[in-house]
C-alpha cells in the first residue's frame, strides 16, 4: 500500500484581475401608478405567475450543483490557483488565460476524485482571457459540462462555481444583473485584455473562481467568471462580470481544431499606439507609433505621428478608451476615425482589420 502523500504546500491563490476601467452604473425605479398601460377598473386581474414553493427552488439548486459541480475542476498553475470546466470527453478543460499565466503543464483536480492529473495547455489566447489545457490521462467518470446556446435574460438566477480562495467545489448564488458590459482588465494579475459583451452577475466572484462557471438552473454553462469589479484598492461587492458562453465556444473550438485562434471576430485598427497627455497632462489621444503594413489604418491613410482622438462618435483619450470603441465592432465594418496631424484635424474611414 502507497504511503499517504505528503500535505502539499500552501498556495498564492490566484485573484481575479481588479477591474482597471468599470464604467460600471445601474439604477432603478419601482413606482405603482395608473397610466395608459394600465387594466381599467373593472377588467379582469392579469393572472398571477405560479407561485413555487420555497422547497422546489432549493431543489432546483441542488439538482444544478449535483449536475455541474463535477464538470468543474481546479487547477494549480504554478504557484497559483484558478477553475476550469471540463469541456469535452476528450480531456479538454477551458479556463481564464490569466489562470494558466505562462506556465505549460498543470495539476488539476478533478471533484470526482482524490488523484492529482496532470494537464498540458493547448493554447492561450490573452487577448479574450480564455485558455484550453488538455489532461494528460484521462480518469473514469470524466463528465464534460453543458454549454447553454447564449440566450441569457437579466433577472436570470445564476450560480457561480469554482474554487475561491482554494476552496474547491464552492457555489455562491446570485442573478445576472446586466449584458453587454465592456471591462477593461488590469495587467496585474490579468492580461489587460479589453472584453465586450460581459454578462454581470450579483453572485460572489473572489479570487480562484476565475475559469469557472456561471449556470442557470437549467444546468447549463452561460459563462466563465473571470475578473471582479474593484472601487480603489477595495473588491465593489455583488459586481463580477463572465466571459459569456458564444465567445467561450469560438475560442476553445478553434483551439482544439488548429491548435490556436484563427478567427478572433474582434477588430483592430493594425497599429501600435500610445497614450498621449495635453498641456495638462491630461490624457489627449493614442499617438501611432507604427501601422501594420497592408493593414486597417495604413490602407486608410493613417501613419506614424497621427494622434487618434474619436472612433465613430466615440472619444478617445487612451489606449483603454481606444481598445473599448474597438471591442463593439466587428472586422470589415467601416469606421469614421478622426485624428490630428500636425495642427490640423483629419478623419478617414477606415475598414477595421482583425486582431
């Protein structure tokens, strides 16, 4: 019989990157009035929703945790700690990028049982935060989770599984609060990557639950957690933000077909660019450093020493500002950039390339 292996050692849980730029604001109203929309006196009532017993809904949770808790795993990235979600019965197993970091192998455990496995990454692709590793061997009982189709309501309850804090297999609960956010991540402990169409969620993301799952209580994958909003140096409670479950699929399939991203859908302009500041030092614009030859702004006329300051009829004051205008458009679509050269005011229409 095999001596019982040693505790391992304390490890840095690995936090989910502090949101750099949350433009971040809800507000609502609730007020009962009469107006044209309402029934007239004497119409008959609308009828009431159902109303379910406050059992059914606890089962409906445990039913949801019983059928994805297993697909859900942790992995431990050097000396750090995330979440994955078994994705096929092949060993795949998606992630944040900023979870596997620059390391190549990986030990996951797997909520099914106690052995360690091993996992190689595949690929990273920093620029959405999403990765694919690959198990070395496959165990018995490898259940591959359920990804839902997209369609994601606000108001919508949602689970959020992972390992925070080191604590594997832990679920907190909440609904998803809004859709189509824009964050920009932070570059500590991020990859600093601009993500759009973020689906926000109420319930708890701390840190280790990056890479692993947002469910709806039909048991379905909706997204993948990854980054927290933060108010100065302090986590902003019931604000976490998921990579939703569209984008998840076109990166992970692409990278188990070739091996890597072959088709991002996300636009850029083709050029490397800095933050500039006005006589105030006050951020004033991206100066183009150089175009891509053959690329977006080159073919549009665009060249090193222009200083970007609107996309559309978006401002632009900063690589991030310049990097969110960018993240809602799609490659091929044509863009009014307006920008200076010297001391005049330019613009050209520029048909966006692909990052």
């Amino acid at each position: 019989m095999d001596a019982s292996p040693a505790p391992p050692a304390p490890r840095r849980v690995r936090r989910p990157p502090p949101l750099l730029t949350a433009g971040v604001c809800a507000a609502a109203l609730i007020c009962g009035c009469s107006g044209p929309g309402a029934a007239p006196s004497g119409a008959p009532a609308r009828q009431a929703a159902p109303v379910r017993a406050p059992g059914d809904l606890e089962d409906q949770y445990q039913d949801v945790i019983r059928n994805v808790l297993p697909s859900v795993v942790q992995i431990a990235a050097g000396d750090g700690l995330g979440s994955g979600i078994v994705y096929d019965d092949k060993g795949h197993i998606v992630t944040n990028a900023h979870v596997v970091g620059s390391e190549k192998s990986f030990d996951v455990s797997v909520p099914t049982g106690e052995k360690v496995l091993k996992a190689s990454l595949v690929s990273s692709y920093p620029e959405q935060d999403l990765a694919v590793i690959k198990l070395d061997d496959l165990p018995g009982g490898l259940k591959p989770a359920r990804f839902g189709t997209g369609e994601v309501e606000v108001g919508q309850i949602v689970l959020a599984m992972g390992s925070p804090l080191g604590l594997s297999s832990s679920v907190t609960q909440g609904i998803v609060s809004a859709l189509g956010r824009t964050v920009t991540e932070s570059g500590q402990g991020g990859t600093g990557a601009t993500l759009a169409d973020m689906v926000q969620t109420s319930a708890a993301i701390n840190p280790g639950n990056s890479g692993g799952a947002l469910v709806n209580l039909d048991s379905e994958v909706i997204g993948i957690p990854t980054l927290a909003a933060t108010e100065g140096d302090s986590a902003a409670p019931g604000i976490g933000f998921a990579i939703p479950v569209p984008m998840v699929r076109t990166v992970a399939d692409q990278i188990i077909e070739s091996g890597r991203v072959t088709d991002s859908g996300r636009a850029a302009l083709d050029i490397t660019g800095r933050t500039v500041v006005d006589d105030r030092y006050r951020p004033a614009g991206v100066a183009i450093v150089s175009v891509e030859k053959g690329g977006a702004a080159a073919d549009a006329g665009l060249r090193a020493g222009d200083v970007i300051t609107r996309i559309g009829d978006t401002p632009v004051t900063t690589i991030t500002s310049l990097s969110e205008a960018l993240a809602g458009r799609r490659p091929g679509e044509k863009v009014e950039v307006t920008y200076l050269r010297g001391d005049g005011k330019r613009s050209a229409e520029v048909t966006l390339g692909e990052m």
